[in-house]
C-alpha cells in the first residue's frame, strides 16, 4: 500500500523520490554565488537532476563531482558534461559514495526524503574536510536544524563544529514539479575554532543525549548525576544561569562550558556513557 507522498511520485511519473528541479537559471547562478566558490575547490553537486546546479558550478568551480542515482538523469548528465574536464558524473546513491579526503565544499538541491542522512554523512565526523555547504532542503527541516535553543543531541553537536543558518525561503514555484512546501537555503559553514575538539565528538554527544533526554527539567536536577554539588554551584555561576533554568534552554557556548568542565573536574567513571 503506498503512502500519500508515494502516490503522488507515482502521478508523476517518477520511481524517484524528490525530485523537484529548478528551472530558473536566475536562481541557480545566485545560489552559487550565495556559497561564495571558488576557482580552486572541489565542490559535490549531491542529486544533480539534470545539471541545474552542475553547470553554473562547473564554470566557477575548480572540480564538480555530480551525483545522482536515477539512471535518467544520469544519462543526460552524460550528455550534457561528457565533454567538460572538471566534472566527474557519479551514477551512485549519495550515502554509498565515499567522501573526498581532501577539502570540498556541497552546493546542491537535495532529495528532500534522505535530507537527516546526508547531513548527518556531512556533519557526523568533524574529521571529513567539509567546509561548506549550501544545500535547498525543506523549509520545516531548515528551521529544526538552525532553531535555538537546541534540543536535538545530534544537531547540537554538528552545531559545536558548523555554523548553520537559513538564508532564504524558496516557494514552491522555483520548481518543477513544485513541492507542496516551501523549500529553503540552508547555508553550513565549518567554525574557525570548534567549540569542543574533534577527538571528544563522541564524548560530547554522550554527554548531549544524557542531557537532553530531559531538556525541560532544571539543570542541576539532570546534572547532578554527572557533577557533585558544589561543581554545580560554580558552574551555573560560570553559565550566567539559575539552577533552575531548563537544561534545553542552553546555547551551544554554554554547551561547551558543561562540557569542558565535566572533562576538567568530574572523574571519568561519572561522565555519560555512549548508549
Ligand atoms: C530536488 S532534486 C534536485 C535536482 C537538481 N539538483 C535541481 O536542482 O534541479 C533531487 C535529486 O536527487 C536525486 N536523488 C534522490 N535520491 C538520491 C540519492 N540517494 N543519491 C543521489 N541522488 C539522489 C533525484 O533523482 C533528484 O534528481
């Protein structure tokens, strides 16, 4: 039995889910210029379609890698950037390609079904040279990703290392066939200096789903499992909150001070467990 959204790929005429293509060259000549490429970078068009994006990226950008899974689009791909020396066509689904081991960058409208997954490929390890990436997603997953406080422990921490803003809402007639939402640009940029080090990402993460299991209750009533009493005391002191603030309310810079304090302070048998 298909599910409504299914149903609706299947009136148009598509096995392939999400796929919205732009048709303004107006829209896709700013959205590269919006992510500022340059002539050097290498830069991953993720669901290329039929080339909207790949083409004004390959003539900015120092390499394009297309990717695309429907066999269709491929083939025009093929068609339309054969010829062209700095784009390489990957006929493959985007979460089973190995990411480049050298700096890259993401200019891409991607399929709105696998939007969780492909960030998360992105953002996961703060380990992949990834520094930024403007990416057309809905506009509801935009906002989740970019609302403050935060109280998603994964999204918290890709926010210790990437700064991610929403630029621009995009109605559904930039494509085609439009979506029944509004879509929007979601701009990620790596931090200069992350706010916790790449090697306690796991830590970190442990430390975030501990603490948001609850993110309406104090934070002394959900930390104290980790700190002792006194630990606390300063370290609401140093937060600028109350003991009773809801932990979900903190920002990601009072994120970082929990969490350097629990490295500093709190002996290592009291620090949460990767579940
Ligand atoms: C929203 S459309 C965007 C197409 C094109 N970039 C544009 O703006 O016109 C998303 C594209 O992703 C492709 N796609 C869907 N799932 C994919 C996957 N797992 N890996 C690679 N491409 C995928 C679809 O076939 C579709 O072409």
């Amino acid at each position: 039995m298909k599910n409504k959204r299914q149903r609706q790929h299947h009136k148009e005429g598509s096995n392939f889910p999400g796929q919205h293509l732009m048709h303004s060259k107006r829209l896709t000549q700013s959205l590269v210029e919006m992510a500022g490429v340059e002539s050097n970078e290498l830069v991953l068009d993720i669901g290329a379609g039929k080339g909207a994006l790949t083409l004004p990226l390959a003539q900015r950008a120092g390499k394009v890698w297309a990717i695309e899974n429907d066999p269709q689009f491929v083939e025009k791909l093929r068609e339309k950037f054969g010829k062209a020396k700095n784009v390489t066509i990957i006929a493959k689904d985007f979460l089973q390609v190995n990411l480049p081991r050298k700096p890259f960058c993401v200019v891409a409208s991607i399929p709105y079904s696998i939007t969780t997954p492909i960030l998360g490929k992105l953002m996961d390890q703060p380990t992949i040279p990834m520094k930024k990436a403007l990416l057309v997603i809905e506009k509801g997953a935009a906002k989740r990703f970019t609302a403050s406080p935060v109280i998603r422990p994964r999204i918290l921490t890709w926010r210790m290392y990437f700064d991610l803003k929403m630029e621009q809402t995009l109605p559904p007639h930039h494509f085609s066939p439009p979506p029944r939402v509004d879509s929007a640009v979601l701009f990620i940029k790596k931090k200069t200096k992350p706010l916790i080090p790449d090697w306690c990402h796991a830590l970190f993460l442990s430390l975030a789903s501990y603490g948001l299991k609850r993110a309406e209750w104090p934070m002394d009533q959900v930390l104290k499992g980790v700190f002792t009493g006194p630990q606390i005391t300063r370290l609401v002191k140093e937060l600028g909150v109350t003991r009773d603030c809801p932990i979900g309310w903190l920002r990601e810079e009072q994120w970082a001070t929990v969490f350097h304090s629990m490295i500093r302070y709190v002996l290592p048998y009291r620090w949460p467990k990767k579940k």
